[in-house]
C-alpha cells in the first residue's frame, strides 16, 4: 500500500502529551504528520477524511497483548486503534532466542499493521534458572524482558537477572505473584472463592512479591516495570515507593477497572483472570491508581478458545480477548470516574509509550502517523461476530459501550476504516 | 442473576446448591422425603414415579458411598439406573466433560447424577444442556470440589428436623476441615435458609476459609467453646492427605485438638446429637466412644440419605 496524502479534516484532535484538545485538521503525507492546523505548502490530498463528530488521537500504544495468530490478532489491534502493542515471551516457543524474535518482527513487518515489539524472556525457557542471551535478544527487537506469568523461584536468579539487565540499561517486567501463596489458586481469596468453594490466592501473594521486586530494583537500579496490578495494597506499595524515588511503573489491565470476584457468578470462566479479580474496593484503589497516573492500562488481551474455557472455571484458562474493547473500557471508566478524555488517553497512548521507551502515542509533526479516529458517542453491542479476534473469550458479551473506532492510521496508511 | 437451578417459573429444575434456594423449597424437599420413609419399609421397595426414566450417575471422582445411595434412591422410584465410572473411561481418552454429556444425552438420559473434583462441574453442565436446549434434562450435584454437597446438606436437614423438630432455637456446631469440606458450606447454607439461631464453625484457622463469617456463621478456634451448649455437632472427615503437612502437624495433634471425645461432648446440651457425613476416621476426628454412642445418629443419616435423595429425584422429574 502505498502511502497517501491523507487530510484529517474537523476533527476533535486529543493529544494527551502536548496537551491539545480542540478541533483541528491534521495533515499526513510520507508516513509522517506534517502538519497540524494549517495544511503545509503545496500540500495535496490524496484523500480527505471527514472526522468532524469524531476524536482524532494517537494510536493506542499496549503494554501486553498476546497473538495467537498474528495475522488475525493484528487485524484485531489496527480494529480496535491499537497501533503499537508489546507482546509477552510465553509464546510457543518463549521468545528466548534471538531468531525467534527477529522472526516475529519481520513477520509483524510484512503484515504492516499494528508495529509489534517483543518482550523477550528474562530466563531460558521462562523457567526462572538461567539467564536468556538479553543482548542477542535485544539487537533482535525486544524492548524489555519479562517472565510473563511464569515464577522465578530462586530470588538469587531473579538478583542476577536483574543486575544484567540493569548492567546494560533493560528494562524488567514482572508480573508480581508469590507463587507459593498463588499455588493451585484460581480466584481471589475471600467471600466468594470461600462461597464457591475455589481455592484461593491472597492479596499477599502480589504484596510479598512487588516488596521483594521493588527491593531488588532499589539494590540493583533496573528499570522496573510491575504487570498488572490487582489490589489496593499492591498499588499502595506502588506509590510509596515511587514517592521514595524508585524507578518504578506499574500498569493495570482493562478488566480489572470493571469487574470483580462477584462477577464469577454462577462459576462464570470468562471471570477468570490471572491474577485474579478482586474485591470492589480493590477495583476502586485500582481506577485511582489509573486515574492519578500512577499505572497504566494494558488490554492483556489473551485470546482463548472456545475449548479452553467449556471447563469447569478451576480448569478454564485465565485471560480475555482486549484489543477491541480497550477504547470502549477506558471510555466507559472515564465515563464513570468522570475523567477527562486527554487524561484518560493519556493511559493507554502517551504514557505506555513512555513506560516502552518508544516513540509513540503522540500525534505530532515529524512523528509517523500511527493515529486513531473514533466516534465517542457511538453506541454498540458487544457480541462475538462484532470481534476480528480468533478469540471470542470475553465476559464483555452483551454489554453496551459507548465509542468505537472508525479509522486507524499506521505509519500514514488507512490499515482499518469502518 | 438468574439462579441456574430455578425454571422461569422459579421451580427447581437442577439441583445443584443450596445457596441460594428459598425455605420453601427446602422445606417442600424434605416433607417429600417424609413420605418416602416408608417406602424403604415396605417388602417392595418400589414406587412407579420415575418408571421409563433414565438415570445417569456419572462420577468423575470415585465415591462408592454416595452413588450407591443415589443409585438405590433411583430404583425405589423404579428408575433405569446406569453408572459410568467415568473417571476411567471417556475422559482418560481425553474425551471432554460436555462431550461426554451431550452423547449420555443422546442416549435418551433424563437425569445426571453428577459427581467431579472441579467446583462448579455441575453448572457447566446445566449452562450446556440450557445453551442446548435440553432443559427436560435434570441435574444433581453429587459433590462438587469444595463447593456443594446440596444432598448430604439436604439430608443433614431431615435428621436435625427428625431429632429436633424445629429449627428456630438451635445451635449447631460445624466441627473440622471447613475449608475443603462442600458438606459444610451446603450445611451452612441450608441451616440458615431454614432459621437456625445459630451456626458455628469450629477449627483450626488453617481449616477455615477466607471471611467464612460473611456466610453467616460464628467462628471457633477452640473446640470446647465452639460446643458448649450446642444442640447439633457436626463432625467433618478429615481427608489422609491433611494430615501431615503445612495444615495440620499430625492425625494425633489433631485429635487432641479438635477431636470429639465424651469429655467435649459433655460440654454440649443433654441431648445433643451427632452427626458426621461419613467414612469416619475413628481417632481423629471422632473418637469411638461417641462414634458408637447414644447421641450419635449417623446410621439415621444414611438411611434418611435414600429418602431424601428419593425425594429431589421425584421433584426434578415433575412430581
């Protein structure tokens, strides 16, 4: 595909990091914004997008995103604005070699959709022993390195792991969970786990583990990124210790702004997270969190399928599809927690991006335009043929949002327009 | 929410909990039950209420007790009865749980007898046959994980009413391994849907569930207070593989911790009973003496478990 000049036209611009909400045109040609505002000399449209009702805002930028397929999923991401998506290292294989990294980027490459960027594994074959080849898997593409969901159980490997990576200037990101105190837990220990008879996994279970990762980050000084937050003093950890000067960020999935271990219901496995959702005044201290800007919000869209979750809920597989239901979820919290919409882009463009150390989330001139035009009033129903996903796996089914994406620029090219 | 086991007409169409079911549900099961007693009596054990009906007892966990009882329940109301061990059949050949269902259901199955070590088993099973279309079949849970254990709770219930009478001025004791016991949380919810003054779970924190006192229940960690002046005592099995480890430190330990002796009993009212849901372990939670003595009703439990299980079958089949 060729790229155009395309002139975005009456559109309500919202770009959280230089602070612009108001209508204004936007003009893109070589890939690039070229200009805001007032087309540049000589200037000549390929084509005009008419976005007069509409949101015009940087692509949304994804800590975590898993792609089953690559081909469907990265449809699914340019379908729901997302631009610029990290995807974890529990593929199949882990992302622990270098060739398999530069694969999957030449891959993501020639799809030409949403750009991809790697996490690779800290350890060889995510199994928390030996360390991975983090400069080879660098020079690859990966942009941090993580366990995904897998435990480390020696803190001395983890020490170390982070000590390489700090020796070299990586980012770390780990998804905080003792596994001993998570062990055979398949929901939030307390009144409903209890009542329903599923074991548990405490609080403490993330508390422990984020006090020893934000030990270890303070004694070693990596960059270090927490994953998914799922309680209220997990987040209260969190902030005292950035307020005490640790290089920490931290992120919250969408799911967890929403729902809480009473949506289980009659054991519904659509509820089941990992980690797991928790109490109401956990989503409340999680929504606060997001909305003072001290976590971030990932979709950690994690396509399952249809097998996977007819089980009993202790054996279906954790996770939900997010791509598409990101910008209809922040809408929908910024709705509720009366947040402006510049702040509440702000989490899943500019700051992502900030904590990715990539240069996205932000529409402005000379920067590629990986840009999303939505229509934030436009009501829909969530049902599955409404998801390009391979995954269907959602307990979003049947819930009305409001807001939908219209178009999603990547890199100057229309790649989904509805 | 919509109760799964409840019709739109809020008639019970499975059986697959107790939460959440009203008293009069409850008490409709065991006046049923009442009028089954006799059957058991009779030189023929049979009434024709389930005749040309097909009964499927599927246990994914092996339980000799409980699918015998349910199986005998079956043929007094003159039911085809077939059991499938399950456990070492279609599922060891990786044949999932809903497959299995839909070919027992393609046999013509007109109630499942569900048994499995997953909580929540049983309302898989229920969403499917609704998602399908087969609501005219029935399901009852046998025991699923930790959850729900609704007949053992429901029987439970017809011996507290047989030896008690009424609910409203009782104290009962739920004595041992809470957290990984279904039969307590059936019995827990069951005695509070049908009034009892008080329950009281009695244990070892470490055998306790997170916030169980938002079940409605007084917590104990020390037997004797747990008993005093209680008018039932309830004993929960304490599975082997408990006992040594990060629970509890040994069988022994136990025993003297929470194990109900005369002495301890002698703490309860006069004519306090007990129960115990069986296979007991004699000398570690419960010691013989009492086991085998005037207060215990265990044997009763058994024999109203036929009744009682008679009863939910009939129910579920429309009558």
């Amino acid at each position: 595909m060729q790229a155009q000049n395309i002139h975005i036209r009456n559109g309500r611009l919202v770009d959280p990091k230089s602070g612009i909400d108001r209508q204004v045109d936007v003009f893109v040609a070589d890939g690039l914004v070229q200009a805001i505002g007032t087309a540049p000399n000589g200037f000549v449209a390929d084509r005009v997008i008419d976005a007069a009702g509409r949101v015009v805002c940087p692509g949304f930028v994804d800590l975590s995103a898993r792609l089953s397929s690559l081909d469907s999923e990265l449809v699914a991401a340019v379908a729901g604005g997302v631009t610029a998506l990290a995807c974890p290292p529990d593929t199949h294989p882990p992302l622990d070699e270098p060739e398999l990294v530069e694969r999957l980027v030449r891959r993501s490459e020639a799809i030409g959709l949403a750009h991809v960027y790697p996490i690779g594994a800290l350890t060889q074959q995510l199994a928390g022993e030996k360390l991975s080849e983090m400069v080879g898997l660098s020079r690859a593409g990966c942009i941090a390195f993580s366990q995904a969901t897998k435990p480390i159980f020696d803190t001395q490997v983890l020490l170390r792991a982070m000590q390489y990576a700090a020796n070299f200037g990586y980012a770390i990101r780990l998804q905080p969970q003792d596994h001993y105190l998570a062990r055979d837990g398949v929901a939030h220990d307390g009144e409903v786990a209890s009542r329903l008879g599923l074991s548990g996994i405490p609080v403490c279970a993330e508390t422990l583990a984020i006090s020893t990762a934000l030990h270890l980050a303070e004694e070693t000084g990596v960059r270090l990124h927490l994953s998914k937050l799922s309680s209220a003093a997990g987040v209260a950890l969190v902030r005292e210790a950035r307020n005490s000067g640790v290089k920490v960020s931290c992120d919250v999935a969408i799911h967890h702004l929403h729902l809480s271990e009473t949506d289980i219901g009659y054991f519904d496995s659509h509820a089941r997270f990992d980690p797991p959702l928790r109490t109401s005044s956990d989503r409340e201290a999680l929504r606060a969190a997001v909305a003072e800007g001290l976590a971030v919000v990932c979709s950690d869209h994690t396509p399952v399928d249809e097998d996977g979750k007819q089980l009993p809920f202790g054996e279906a597989l954790p996770g939900a599809v997010g791509l598409e239901l990101l910008l209809p979820l922040v809408l929908k919290w910024a709705d509720e927690a009366r947040v402006p919409l510049l702040l509440a882009l702000a989490r899943v463009t500019c700051d992502p991006a900030a904590v990715l150390g990539i240069e996205a989330g932000s529409v402005s001139v000379g920067r590629p335009a990986d840009i999303c035009i939505f229509d934030a009033q436009e009501p829909w129903c969530v049902s599955p043929e409404t998801l390009r996903s391979q995954g269907k796996n959602t307990p979003c089914i049947g819930w009305e949002m409001t807001g939908r994406v219209c178009a999603t620029l990547v890199s100057g090219r229309v790649v989904y327009e509805r | 929410m919509h109760n799964p086991q409840l019709n739109a007409h809020g008639e019970l169409n499975h059986l697959l909990s107790i939460d959440g079911l009203p008293r009069d549900v409850l008490t409709h099961i065991l006046d049923t039950a009442s009028s089954f007693l006799e059957v058991s009596d009779r030189d023929v054990k049979k009434v024709p209420l389930l005749r040309g009906k097909s009964v499927f007892n599927l246990f994914f966990e092996n339980s000799t007790r409980t699918r015998t009882t349910f199986e005998i329940a079956a043929k007094r109301l003159s039911a085809d009865v077939i059991n499938l061990d399950v456990a070492r059949s279609s599922t060891a050949k990786g044949e999932t749980l809903l497959d299995t269902v839909d070919n027992l259901v393609s046999m013509h199955a007109d109630m499942f007898v569900v048994r499995h070590a997953s909580s929540g088993a049983p309302y898989l099973i229920a969403e499917h046959l609704r998602r399908t279309g087969r609501d005219d079949v029935h399901v009852v849970n046998a025991g699923d994980g930790r959850h729900a254990h609704p007949t053992q709770g429901l029987l439970d219930m017809f011996t507290i009413r047989h030896f008690k009478k009424d609910f409203s001025n009782l104290t009962v004791a739920i004595v041992g391994d809470i957290l990984h016991s279904r039969v307590a949380r059936s019995d827990i919810h069951a005695l509070g849907a049908l009034g009892a003054a008080e329950v009281r779970a009695v244990g070892p924190q470490t055998l306790l569930p997170t916030a169980i006192e938002r079940m409605g229940v007084r917590v104990f960690k020390d037997l004797r207070e747990g008993i005093r002046d209680c008018d039932v005592v309830i004993m929960l099995r304490l599975q082997n593989e408990r006992m040594n480890g990060a629970l509890l430190p040994s069988a022994g330990e136990y025993f003297k911790c929470y194990g109900l002796t005369p002495e301890v009993l002698a703490l309860a009212k006069e004519d306090a009973i007990v129960m115990h849901p069986g296979p007991m372990n004699r000398g570690v939670e419960i010691d013989s003496a009492v086991a085998d003595g005037p207060q215990a009703v265990i044997l009763s439990q058994v024999t109203f478990g036929i009744a009682v299980r008679m009863a939910v079958m009939s129910i579920l089949a429309g009558n």
